[in-house]
C-alpha cells in the first residue's frame, strides 16, 4: 500500500499491486487494474519510488530490465 495526495489535500492510500500505470498530463494521474483513475499531487517520480520502497519492504524483489539470468537458468 502507499500513501498518496488527491488535489484536494485528502490523503489516500491505494494498493500499489493494482496500479496499471501512472501518467502525468499535466496532473498525475494513475490508473489501476479495476478501470479507476486517481488524480493525485505526486509526481510520477514520486510514485515510481514509493511503489519501489513498497516492494523492498514487502521483501518482492524487483530485477532491472538489464539484469542476466543466472548461469543455473534462475
């Protein structure tokens, strides 16, 4: 889960396992798996980073585009 800003100020919080992707045009904007769409204060960047902490804390690891299997096939 992470926390996020609505333009309103209210704070939400959203699954960060349902969002599809995040979009800034010029607002914020992200989309989840469900077809709803939250316009929050937050850059992408911002969002990016917390998805990322959000995985390291629930010990998901995440592999660059860039990394090489193992040489086992893992």
């Amino acid at each position: 889960m992470i926390k996020v800003t609505r333009l309103n100020e209210s704070e939400l919080v959203i699954n960060a396992d349902l969002i599809e992707f995040v979009e800034a045009i010029p607002e914020t904007i992200i989309s989840l798996t469900t077809g709803k769409k939250i316009m929050i204060k937050e850059t992408v960047d911002d969002i990016i980073g917390r998805v990322a902490e959000f995985k390291r804390r629930s010990g998901i690891r995440i592999k660059s585009p860039d990394t090489q299997p193992e040489p086992n096939g893992s």
